[in-house]
C-alpha cells in the first residue's frame, strides 16, 4: 500500500515532487558551498585526495555523456525500454557525482585557472555556461524523471509533455556535462592552477 501511494503521489503530483526535490539538491550544494553543514559531515581532504576526486568527476561525466547520447539515440528509434534504462542510469551517474562533488567541496575545495588570457576568458566562459546549465536543468531534469517513471509509455506520449522537456532536459545536461568536462582537462592537464579551501573544509580543519 505504501507503495502504491507513493507511486500515485508522483503520478498525480510530478510538479509538486519535482520542487521538492529540487530544494533539496539546491540545499545541499548551496549549504556545503557556504560551509552550513555540521562538522565530520565531510572526510578532511588532501589535495591529491582532491584532485582523485576531480579525475573520477570527469569520468562519471564523460560516461554519462555517453549514456544520455545513447538514450536520445534510441528513443528517436523508439526503443522505449532501452532508452529508459539509459535514462535511469545517467541520472544514477548523476547522483554518484553529487555526492563526489560535494564531498570534494565541502571536504576539500575549489582550484582556480591560472593560465594566458586567450584561454582563460574561453575557459570561464564555459565554466559558465556549464554552471547555470547545471542549476537550470536540474527541475527540468527532476521532472522528466518523475514523469518517466510514474507513467507508461504510452500515457507519456498521451498525457504528459515528457517528449518535449525529456529534449530540453537531454539536451542541457548533455552540454553542461560536456563542457564540464572540457573545463576539467583545461584547468587539470593543460594548462595551471591555484587551489583554494573551501567554507566548509576550512571549518572542520579550523584549530578550534
């Protein structure tokens, strides 16, 4: 019964499932970016710790570029089941970076670009682009998601508008994810760096 109440709750109320969650990873990147979070909440990183992290960052995202590329692939084949495992999967990888990005920031930190002008102004304006994609796709994202698994295939073609905000929703994190990782070999492998603590990391190593 529980079960199916929950089932009937994100069925009948997607937008209303899709705000709450998306407070909620809201919350949680803009608290551990600020440092509002409890102590020993994240481990006390090293910076090669830190830069571990970055490396599987950039994988998890390179193979869910792939992933979400795949789903688009077959759902304009109209291979349903297929293009839903894919989609299940990437925002499985989705999540398995949240906790890793998180853990890097509030854990450890920020490193900053350091490298000639005719790069950095590029750089930054794809780190940009990634930024408020990634804060932007997130309900869409959510809501595509809700949908998707609270309804069948053929209500989802009928009832809901997941055709067209699966595409926006694809489509955005495909280019933040992708940009994301354009970003991370510019700054880790190309070109320098300046590493900063952040709020967060600073708080748990304070001597206090």
């Amino acid at each position: 019964m529980a079960t199916a109440s929950a089932d009937n709750a994100l069925k009948e109320h997607p937008l209303a499932v899709t705000a709450v969650l998306s407070v909620v990873g809201y919350g949680l990147v803009v608290g551990t970016f600020l440092g509002f979070v409890p102590g020993g909440v994240y481990p006390d990183l090293s910076l090669s710790q830190v830069n571990l992290l970055s490396d599987a960052i950039a994988a998890v995202n390179a193979v869910n570029v792939l992933v979400i590329a795949a789903g688009w692939r077959w759902i304009r084949r109209d291979e349903v089941k297929k293009h839903a495992a894919a989609m299940v999967t990437s925002f499985g990888l989705i999540l398995v970076f949240l906790v890793m990005y998180l853990t890097k920031i509030g854990g450890g930190g920020t490193k900053e670009f350091v490298g000639p002008a005719f790069v950095y102004y590029p750089y930054l304006a794809m780190l940009a682009i990634h930024i408020v994609l990634s804060i932007v796709a997130v309900p869409v994202v959510l809501y595509a998601l809700v949908l998707g698994i609270s309804h069948s295939p053929a209500e989802l073609r009928r009832e809901t508008p997941h055709r067209r905000v699966g595409r926006i929703a694809a489509g955005s994190w495909l280019l933040s994810l992708s940009l994301g990782v354009v970003t991370y070999f510019l700054l880790n492998h190309a070109y320098g760096w300046e590493y900063t603590q952040s709020a967060a990391a600073a708080l748990v190593s304070a001597p206090f």
